[in-house]
C-alpha cells in the first residue's frame, strides 16, 4: 500500500483566509455568516469535522471575532483539527445549540449560511431566528476566494489526478471482459485508497449501452469482448478531489472485435473538441465560451443532441463546486481557476465516450493536471 | 480482494415503503414531502444518486402519483437506479428544476423536506414557494418507517458489522508501534475498502492521550509501547452502515509495559457499563433508559464526567440516524430498530477508552451483530 506523505496548507494561510472572508462579508453587509460542516469549514480553518446530525457552526458576525460552536465531545477534535486562532465555544448533548449558534444575530438580519449546510440545521436556524430574516447562500461571499486556488491547492490537486491516473492505468491493462461493472468498480475503489486516497467517491464503469449514461452505476452487467468501457474515477486525496475519465476498448483479444467505424469517428470528433476546449482555456475567457467550444465542434459533426450535459466543473475541496463550464455562466476565468473539461457523446441504446481531465487556468494558458493517454484505448481486456 | 456478493433489497419493497410514506404524509396533512438526494431517497427507491449541485427531488403530493424529479443527463442513471415504478421528469442544464420540481404546491402550503437536503436547494425551493409556506423535516413523517428494520436490512447491517469486525482484528494483529495514527488509519480503510465495503467514512485511530478525544483525527502522531489505541471504524456496505469501536493497549513485547491499574480499572468499568446498557435492551424500554443504564454505572465509579457524550445512534443508511439513545429521549424500543451502544470514559490528557457494538432491538432482548472481543486487548502491537 503506498501512503502518500500527509501534504498540509500552511497554518498562516488559514488566518488569511479567515481575515478575507470576514471581510467580504462585511463588504456584503451581512449580519451573520453561518459555515457549516463542510468544505467550507475545511477550507477556512483547515478543521475536518465529520458531516453528522450535531451542529457545528463557524459564525462570523459583523465587529466580532470568529467563533466555532462544536459539541463538547468534538472540543478535543476541534483543538486539533482548528489550523488557526477561533473562540472554541461548546454544547452539552442535551443543550439546543441552533439557539446557542444564533444569539446576537438581528431579529431583521441579512444570514448567509453554506451551500451544503443541512436542512435539518438550516430550519433550526429559520426557528430559532424567526421570519424576518433574510437568507442567502455563503458561496456568494466565499466564491471568489475558492475559487482561485493557490500553489499549495494546485499541488493537492494534481497528486489527486496523479494517482487517479495510475489507477486508470492500472484497470486499463488488467482483465475486464468477463468481469461484471461492479467487480470493476470495487477494484477502482480499492486502488483508489491504496493510491493514498482518503475516499473513493465514485467509481462509473460503464460498458458497452452503458456507456451511453454519463452517470451509470456500476451494475451487475458482464463487460463483453467488443465493446467501449466509460471510466470515470475519482475521490479525494489530502480533502483535494480527482476526477478523471476514460474511454477504453476491449476486444477479448480478437482484433476482429475492435472499435467500429461509427465508434472511430465519435471519438475522433470527442477528442477533438475535448482538446480545443481545453486550448481555449486562459484567463479572460468566459466559463460558456470553453463549452461553447467543445460543442460547436461536437455540433458541427452532428452529435449536439448526444451531448447533453455542462463541459465542466470547477474542483478543489468540492468534488463539483464554482466554476461552471455550462451555458449562461458569463463569469470570466481567472488564474488559478481548477475546473473539468469533460465533453461526451451519447447515442442512447448503442454506446457513448467521454473524455475528462482536470485543467488549471494558468497565466498564459491551460495547465492540464492528468497525464493518461487521452486517446481511445484499445486493450484486449 | 473480496468482493462481497451485491445483495440488494427486494424491489416490491420498494413499492411498499413508498406507499407507506404517501399514506405518512397524507396523514400528517402535509401539501408536499420534498426528498433530496441521500438515504431517505435510497429508502424510498432504491436510487443511489450522487449528492452533487444538480437537483434530484422526489416529490410527493397529495392525490398524485409520486414523481422525481432528475437532471436530463442523469435520466438513465435514474431508470437504472430507481427500483419501483416512478414518473421521471427530466431538466436541461440552463432550466430552473426548483421551479419545475415546486409546481403545484400551494402558496400556504405545509411542506417538508429531507434533513439532509442542502441548503442551496433548500433556500432555492424556499425562494420558489414564498414566504406563506411553513416547512419541517421529512423524518417526522419517515422515522417510523426507516426506524424499523426488516431482515434484509437486518442481514445487511450484519454483513457490514462483520467485514469491520475483520478489519479490528487485522489491525490488531499487525504492527503498530512505531507507525503513525495516520498510517493506521490509511490501512484501516484499504482493509474496509478490501472487506467488500463501497466507503470507508471514518478511522479513528486516537492513542495515547489522543484516546481521551472521541472524535479524535488520525493524526502524525508516533504510536508507542505502553499506550491505549481506541479504534472507531466504519463505513457502508451495500448501503448499510458498519460502526465499532474496540480499544487495544500495546505493549511494544514489552510485559512491563503493560495496562496501569487506573486503565484496568477505567476499562472494567466502561465493559461492564456496555454489556449492561446492551443486556438492557428490549422492546419498550426507553431509548434514555439504556443511556441511563450505561451512565449510572460509569457515574457509580466516579467516571461520570469523563462520560461526556449519548450513549448511541441508530444506524442504517445514514451512520446516525434515529433513534438516539440520550437523556430526554423517551421514545420506546421497538422490535428491528438498530443503534449503536458505545459508552466511553475519558481522562483528558491521559487517556480514554470505548466499547461500541451495532445493537438490534429483538422480540425478547438484544441482538450484537459485532463479534469482536470486547476486552481489552492487549498485544504487542
């Protein structure tokens, strides 16, 4: 088993981020801040509490120091796992910490609390705070912040998609025909942890029709000798997330079985569009303009209708998280931008490919974190 | 590797389980039950849909027919993943689905929404509706149902026990001294991971005074000859939660290295205190009377303070869930429900221990589905 030397953001970097966010939002006038266990909390205090029913809560309000309310069990988790100077203030199990969490909080109060807090939290709150308050989401203040990630980020981010693609390696050139999805996919797991991996968040391994369902669950089906296998892999490593795909072929040996002409052409036209848009990607240019790249080219060959998702996401402590690469997101890039570029095509009942790496938007241009061959891979299997 | 058999569920379950939540719902009068992505719709469905920014919602008005609601690219996923019959209704990236899935609902409505739905879809559906809707959780409609589980679930659950039962024990007969907590940890979820489990959600691996924090963080931390480890692992397997903890002492193969007299103390105390909050369940008991049963005997021997935390948690799709064995829950036991029983004494800046083991609740007592000794187990580590 090879375990990774535990890479950590720098303490300093924590009270930076802390001081930024108190900051915008303050700037955006709000009189609470609620972040909630999450990538949130993991990005502004480095503290990676475990997503249970308990409240957690990093409140920020307006002129006050930050301060966490954690469980009093969590305390000694919290002293260890907090990376930056915070009010640690604690509840007993049978204490009502939604009241605790929101004293001082303005009767007719503006609260923004994290994409990814609870609703059985988030309605807490709304009693414990009453009706006139105004919610919004915390994204709103932190985007722009993480969003940009920095070296240390960007360095979590490509030893993720570095192990990611050993394991993509690793199931290309081990057998597959024969083997159901689901043995597949537990294999991609298991590689996954062994690649230093603290989850294995996903593992679609999609064959043959299957291959036409961008987000197939590895199922029960035997992979047969003659047909494609959609990989898409990934979880995360150090809190930093991998996320990559690709698209095999397995012939069982027999070159007879190999890719079809149809297939050949998909593909060619895949990962021609997968290149420009991943080209395309420098700062200024619009989130939309790299999915419209990829699909005017996937458009002019006929297959716009086959290609029915966004072109990517952004990644970091998310799995999916700002920017996205979809229609209507004028937002421009910026450098240290870390995003998806992951075109596909589907022909419903036949079969489908997708290519994804994870692209770093640098100052002169695109910085592609994966390193496996993005061709179609032809392998007995 | 071993890769478990994939069992599942029986899908007229399904058909069942939502119809019993219709009649719920329709009993507590509610306009419309909201459930996101997670357990309650993997529950109700069978559909395992990841927890990513793009809505799923299954919605249930009264005199409808049930439908979900599922992102265009997501379609086949959900055809494949939903195991009863269900209307799909589908949305392209650029749609709003808060608006789709919310139509229908009247302005006054009373609604309730999974407790585990995120935020950003929370306020989203909130924006939609107005400000005349009244909202509460889906578990007051869903507890009775998901509390009480059937003998699939119940084997399932087993299974699960059983798999990180083996990993206690592989990690108990390797090294340790000398290694990190980190390290540990690393090889405790490639080893659930390796035991057929989908996700390795926690390693504790908390030694020397780090066993006095239950919610401890594998840490860098050196292990040593003369220390407690307490080992809380779990994960999901085929869905279902495992969650034991054992505490070991190593001794490094040194005998005078051995448990001081306070430890064998403090451990005979917390064993005694588990078996008998385990012996004391039985249908009718009350779920604070077990956390009571446990304390009173941790309080007797003057541990009480260092007992900071409930009891137990029920466990099933989600790790915790109802019901909670804690002060003030008077809820009876009731034949199927499954909860842990995990007392634990800690010794701030010394060191702590922890027996947990899964409970069922049986017609005429409990039933442990963990195996592992329960003593402490004291190796050379």
């Amino acid at each position: 088993m090879t375990v990774a030397a535990r890479r950590t953001i720098p303490a300093e970097r924590y009270r930076d981020r802390l001081a930024g966010v108190v900051a915008a939002a303050a700037a955006a006038r709000l009189d609470a801040l609620l972040i909630s266990v999450g990538s949130d909390l993991r990005y502004l205090t480095g503290y990676e509490a475990m997503p249970l029913e308990r409240l957690t809560l990093l409140v920020i309000l307006p002129g006050e120091a930050p301060r966490i309310v954690v469980p009093r069990l969590e305390r000694a988790a919290a002293e260890a796992g907090i990376r930056t100077s915070l009010e640690i203030v604690t509840w007993e199990e049978t204490d009502d910490p939604h009241a605790l969490a929101t004293s001082g909080i303005p009767a007719h109060g503006r609260v923004a609390v994290s994409d990814t807090m609870l609703a059985m939290h988030l309605l807490a709150i709304q009693q414990a705070l009453g009706a006139d308050v105004r919610y919004s989401l915390a994204s709103a203040v932190l985007r722009d912040l993480r969003m940009i990630k920095d070296a240390d980020e960007i360095a979590l981010l490509r030893e993720a998609a570095h192990a990611a693609d050993r394991v993509i390696a690793a199931i290309a050139a081990g057998r597959l025909v024969g083997r159901t999805e689901a043995d597949v996919a537990a294999e991609v797991r298991a590689r996954l942890i062994d690649e230093g991996h603290e989850t294995a968040q996903f593992a679609i391994v999609a064959s043959g029709p299957n291959s036409a369902s961008p987000h197939h669950e590895a199922s029960e089906r035997v992979i047969g000798a003659g047909e494609p296998i959609v990989l898409d892999i990934g979880g995360t490593l150090a809190g930093y997330g991998s996320d990559v795909t690709r698209t095999l072929w397995v012939t069982g040996g027999d070159a007879t079985n190999g890719p079809d002409e149809q297939f050949r052409h998909l593909f060619a036209v895949l990962h021609t569009a997968q290149a420009a848009a991943t080209t395309a990607v420098r700062p200024g240019m619009s989130c939309e303009s790299i999915d419209t790249t990829a699909r005017a080219i996937i458009d002019a060959e006929g297959y716009g209708e086959a290609f029915f998702h966004r072109t990517g996401h952004g990644i970091g402590l998310e799995g999916h998280e700002e920017p996205y690469l979809v229609a209507g997101n004028s937002l421009p890039l910026r450098t240290g931008m870390a995003f998806s570029v992951e075109p596909g095509i589907y022909l419903q009942g036949t079969y489908g490919a997708r290519i994804e790496d994870i692209v770093v938007c640098g100052d002169d241009g695109p910085i592609v974190l994966n390193e496996a061959p993005r061709e179609l891979v032809v392998v007995d299997g």
